[in-house]
C-alpha cells in the first residue's frame, strides 16, 4: 500500500477535512511496519540516572516567566541481571523501575536579560525493589502486567495471593512512577516530620501509581523517603486499587479520587481530602450485585460533581484474577460489546451522593482530559461535559508491551499487523453530555449525548491542557498522536476543540516526544508581548532522540507549536508517563 506524502506528516497544520483521510494513513502507515524510532534499545535499556545537579547546554530561548521545577516520572531500567534465573526482563512497558528527573529551570542573574539555565538531576526510587528481584528473580508485588513466570505453580500462585504486606516497607521497596503530586493534603509527610518537631508546610513530593500506595521522595534530591497507603487517610479506603491521577479542586485545593475495594461485590469508594484541614469524607460508596471491579487510570471533575466511569476492563473473578494473576493486564476480561461502560454522576457540592447514572457503549480509556458545565437556571438542570482519550476495546493495554513497543522478535508483526487491532489501538477524543437533573434520578441509568469525536493522529495520548481551565470550559488540548510511524507516539498536536483544526510539532526521524505540560505565561510577564489567552504559554516535552541515544528538554509555543528553546542530555532519559511543573 503506497502513501502519499500529503498527509499531517508534512504540513504542520491540519484542516478538520483531513481527519478521516489522516486517520486511514495512519492505520496504513502503522500497518506497514516501518518504524521511524527505536531504532535501538535507547529509552529502555543503560538508563543514566545523575545525582547532579549538572547544568544543561541551553540553544535557543526559554523564557524566564517559565522557571521552576519540572518533574518528570516513568520506567528508568527494565532488566536485572545475574538473579537466581538469569536475566530478569520485564515485559510491560508501565512495569519499568521507578527514576524520577528534575529540570530546575532557572534565572541566569550573571547572563543577559532573559537568559535561563537549566539544571538537571534524577534519581532511581525503587532500588530495594530492585534488590529483591536481584535476589529471587521475580517481581516481589503486583505488577501491571508483567507476565508469570510459569514456573511458579498453582502452589507459588495461592502463597502469593495469600502473601501478607509487610507493615513498614522500605521506602524503595515499591515501584511507583506514573504521576507527580506535590504537598497533598491529609498526609503529615516525612519532609514535614523532619522539620524542626512542628508541622510546617514544607514543600512535599509523591510519586502516585494506580494502587492506593503513594511514595513519598525529597523534592530536592528525589530520594524516596516514605510510602504511605490510601487507609490513612480513611479506614475505609481499605481497597488495593485508584487511581494514579487524584484530582485536586482548582480553588480549594480539596483532593478527589476513588478506592477499589474487591471481594464479594466490587465496592468504589469516591472521597475528597479537605486541603485545609486534612480530613477525608467518603462522598459516595459504589457498589452493586451487578457491578464490576476494573482496571480505571483517571476519572473527571467538573465543579459540581465526581464523575467516575467504569469502562470495559473488568477484572476477572471480581478481582481475585489480580493476585491470581500477579498483575492486572492478565486479570482482564476479554473485551466484549456487552460490558458497557457505567458512568456515576457524585455529587460534591452538597454530599448527596449519586445524583445520576449514565451509560455509554463498550469501550476503554486511560486519561480524562477535563470536564466543565452548563447551568440551565430554568430547569436547574446541570449539563456536564468530559472529554477523554478514549479507545473502541481494551487492546492497546497490551500494545505497550515491551515485545510490542521495541517491534522484537516479531511480536510486534503478531500484535499490531492486524488492520482492525491498529484501529482499536488509535485513539480519539470524545465529548460527551451528561444532562443532570437537578433531582436525584431512580436507578435506570440515562443516555449520555456523544458531542463530537476527533480522531487520532488529529488527537492523541497524554493529554494536558491550560491547568488555569481545569474544570472549565476551555478550548485547546496538548497530545502526542502517533501517524504511524513509531511504536509509540511521533508528534505533538495541539487540536482546537472549537474549529478542529490542528497544529503539530514533529522532530527529525527517530525523535519520541514525552507528555508536553503547558505552562501558563503569567500576568507580570505579559508586557505587550502575550495576550493572555488559553494558548498564551509555552510546552515542555522531553524529546528521546533514539539515533543519538539522548534525550532533550524542549519548550514550544503553545501559540504556533514553533520550538522556542531546548536543554540537551548527553543522554537518554527513559520515555516515561507524566509530570508537573511547579
Ligand atoms: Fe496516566
């Protein structure tokens, strides 16, 4: 199958007319193989972690107004050599070992005005983990979806599901790096312990994964210094299972999330930790005789409400297939048309609970993207809208297999040679309507209203928005999109919600780009040259040059996608998941 070069490959800015067209060359071009990066190992394997702090080469200009603290979090190592069975390797890309980075982005009071240099320092946060593979070679939790050494037994297996948690782990003794959270409310953390015998708000930092264990690590020098589980904050939030993106209320600073807890019946415990006085209220207990445990990474927060989606990826024998299993990819179901996705509506302003049920059709999601409202003063009716990165099955779980990511031994050709599984694996943003009415509704769940659909590579994965518009109504969305030519993901876009249209930055064949965060350009800085709209900031994306075996440090203008500045490695930092910029 040819492809033309008239595709959003070539021109930085796509029309909404193109979707379908980009879309069908995407699937092509991904079903032809022709990988353009990970070219190697780089980003997986001889990862560097540097204690530094050392200065970066800094080219080009990033502006002052954006100084601060990058952090970003993801798999740093993913092979233990020398254990009792070999080489260990794992064998799903969110199974990696924790090593957390941090691009202080500073002033240059010596340099020209408007100068910053950029210090850069990383650290490994899971090296007792690392230590007890070394020691058994074997994982010694729950993973994602690491597969099973089948040499373990069905004896091995019921000792593991029946394994007792030790009751004060080693900080370093899990593995979690999936998102970053600073100074979370209802935990006295480590950092504020060591201060002087008195509580002060020091600045903390934790590492969130989608288990109710939270990791604790210096803000300054990222060492792990304490884990903590969910239950203190509640002891009801008992459950193994949340999710790795707690939202934070954008004025109270009041935290939100929801605890999993499996057994007879799968019980979704919704909360919200007050941020000034650290207690926790469960906002709604979810649960029902025909309601399943799933695999859930994110969930909305509008103004009003909590919206908690179950999708598609149940896990099997009400959740009992997760210890069973030793992860939860293999825990999951298969994907079927009957498990429909059961949206609950909580309410958070007022502590009535579930005010509304919704349902929509199969399907699987990691990230929401935000969520806003509409207030109907007649009817009192709330319209709520969440948008989200969503995908037709559960497929592109395991398209992030390290076989699948690193095209080896062919299972790549196994996986992802199957024209209708690309599909399922490309995602697309989705907006749907919720109408809430202003009383609670019976138990029959209503029909959610699908708004609009973009699809990928006109949107992508690892979205980010203007955090000044969380939970309102906004218009701009920052993804990586994969047109087919990695793996993984190949460009950055930015798509216009409103007109459809699209911009994109792309690197030179074999550059990955990592989650872009946008950082708002503040007032004080605008001075004739911002205008202070939604898009008036500049990205920050880590950019793996996989030819090169290093990585950069990229800054763009949110306004036209053009590259401002980078801050280069001399090596490779592991393509990871999310991070914050404080
Ligand atoms: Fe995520």
């Amino acid at each position: 199958m040819s492809v033309t070069t008239d595709t959003i490959r070539d021109t930085h800015m796509a029309r909404p007319d193109d979707e379908e067209r980009d879309y069908e060359r995407a699937v092509k071009t991904w079903s032809a193989g022709k990988f353009d990066d990970w070219p190697n190992e780089a980003g997986f394997e001889g990862l560097t972690e540097i204690r530094g702090p050392v200065e970066l080469k800094v080219t080009g200009s990033i502006p002052t107004w954006a100084a601060g603290t990058l952090y970003r979090t993801g798999p740093g190592g993913y092979t233990v050599e020398n254990t009792p069975k070999g080489t260990f390797k794992t064998t799903h890309w969110f199974d990696g070992f924790a090593h957390t980075h941090k691009f202080d982005i500073v002033s240059d009071p010596n340099g020209p005005k408007g100068l910053v240099r950029v210090l850069y320092s990383s650290r490994h946060q899971a090296e007792d983990y690392v230590d007890a593979i070394r020691q058994t070679g074997r994982l010694p939790r729950l993973s994602f979806g690491q597969r099973q050494d089948p040499c373990i037994g069905v004896f091995g297996k019921l000792m593991s599901v029946f394994k007792r948690e030790e009751q004060q782990p080693m900080p370093a003794s899990a593995n979690v790096c999936v998102t970053v959270h600073a100074d979370l409310p209802g935990l006295v953390t480590k950092t504020e312990q060591t201060t002087s015998g008195h509580r002060t708000r020091s600045k903390a930092l934790f590492l969130a994964t989608d288990a109710s264990r939270l990791q604790e690590i210096s803000p300054d020098t990222l060492e792990p210094i304490g884990l903590a589980k969910q239950q203190i904050l509640h002891p009801l939030l008992k459950g193994p299972l949340s999710s790795a993106h707690a939202q934070r209320d954008p004025e109270t600073g009041d935290l939100f999330n929801f605890n999993l807890d499996m057994g007879l019946y799968a019980t979704y415990r919704v909360f919200r930790t007050n941020s000034t006085s650290g207690t926790t209220d469960i906002l709604a207990t979810i649960s029902a005789l025909d309601l399943k445990p799933a695999y859930i990474h994110s969930f909305f927060l509008s103004p009003s409400f909590v919206i908690l989606c179950i999708p598609s990826s149940h896990l099997g024998y009400m959740g009992i297939s997760v210890p069973w299993s030793g992860n939860i990819v293999d825990a999951i179901e298969p994907f079927d048309r009957s498990k429909i996705c059961k949206w609950f509506i909580v309410d958070r302003r007022h502590d009535r609970g579930v005010v509304a049920t919704f349902e929509t059709p199969a399907g699987f999601f990691f990230h929401s993207i935000n969520s806003f409202e509409d207030y109907n003063e007649f009817t009192g009716d709330i319209d709520v809208f969440c948008d989200v990165v969503e995908y037709p099955s559960t497929d592109i779980i395991r398209a992030f297999e390290m076989d699948v990511l690193l095209n080896n031994q062919d299972k790549e050709e196994l996986y992802l040679k199957d024209e209708q599984r690309i599909r399922n694996c490309l995602p697309r943003v989705v907006r749907r309507r919720f109408r809430v009415p202003a009383e609670k509704t019976g138990k029959i769940p209503r029909i959610a209203e699908t708004i609009f659909e973009i699809k990928a590579p006109h949107a992508g994965e690892l979205p980010t928005i203007n955090p000044d518009y969380a939970t309102k109504r906004y218009r701009y969305v920052y993804s990586l999109a994969n047109r087919g030519y990695s793996t993984l993901h190949d460009i950055i876009v930015k798509t216009d919600l409103t007109t459809r249209q699209t911009l994109c930055w792309r690197g030179p064949k074999g550059h990955t780009p990592g989650e872009a965060i946008f950082v708002p350009r503040p007032k004080h800085a605008r001075d004739g040259d911002g205008d202070g709209d939604e898009d008036d900031g500049v990205l920050l994306s880590v950019i793996l040059d996989g030819f090169n075996k290093t990585s950069y440090l990229v800054c763009l203008d949110a306004k036209t996608m053009q590259e401002l500045g980078r801050a280069i490695c001399d090596w490779a930092i592991g393509h990871g998941f999310h991070g914050l910029h404080i």
